[in-house]
C-alpha cells in the first residue's frame, strides 16, 4: 500500500481520466490513482447509493482492464435495473484509515 496522503501528489483529474459517463444524476468514473493498491479505479456517483456520494466500484491493474470495466460498469448502471447495492472496494490509505477508526 502507498502512504496515506498519497493523492495529495496526483495529477489534476483530467490528466488521470480513462473514460467518464455523465447522465443524469448518473456518473462511471474511470481514473489513475496513486492511493491504492491498484492504479486504476471504477467509481460511480448516483443518488441510490450512499447517500448520492461516491462507491468505488472496481480496482483495476492496467489500462486496458480499466477501460473493460469502465465500459463493463456504464452497461450495469444504464440497465433498466439498477442493482440493489454498490460494494465500496476503494484500498486507498485514507479509506483504510477512517476504517480503523471505527472497527
């Protein structure tokens, strides 16, 4: 795992973009992160799950895999059913952190 604060030292949001899906009150987020234990990640924002902030999704380890699951998951949250729940996979330092403070 990378340090804590390792996403203070990333590059601004456009320059670490794979793909985005805007829609509505629906977003699929593709990026490069330094934070995580892998470098790419999937995440979504809509108002159905946690509260409308964001669920980290997928952890992807290359580029390629990124894009497949950024393509994989705009197919899933543009389905006439949504699924039920969004399982937060995020690996990040501070996730972890926060996590330890109220295990």
């Amino acid at each position: 795992m990378k340090g804590m604060f390792e996403f203070l030292n990333e590059a601004p949001l456009a320059e670490r973009m794979v793909d985005r899906h805007a829609d509505g009150d629906l977003i699929v987020s593709t990026v490069s992160v330094t934070d995580s234990d892998q470098p790419f990640e999937t995440a979504i924002q809509h108002p159905n799950y946690n509260s409308g902030k964001w669920v980290i999704v997928e952890m992807h380890e290359t580029r390629e895999a990124a894009e497949q699951g950024h393509r994989l998951w705009v197919k899933i949250m543009t389905n006439k059913k949504l699924p039920t729940e969004l399982v937060n996979v995020s690996t990040s330092g501070i996730k972890k952190f926060l996590d330890s403070l109220v295990s």
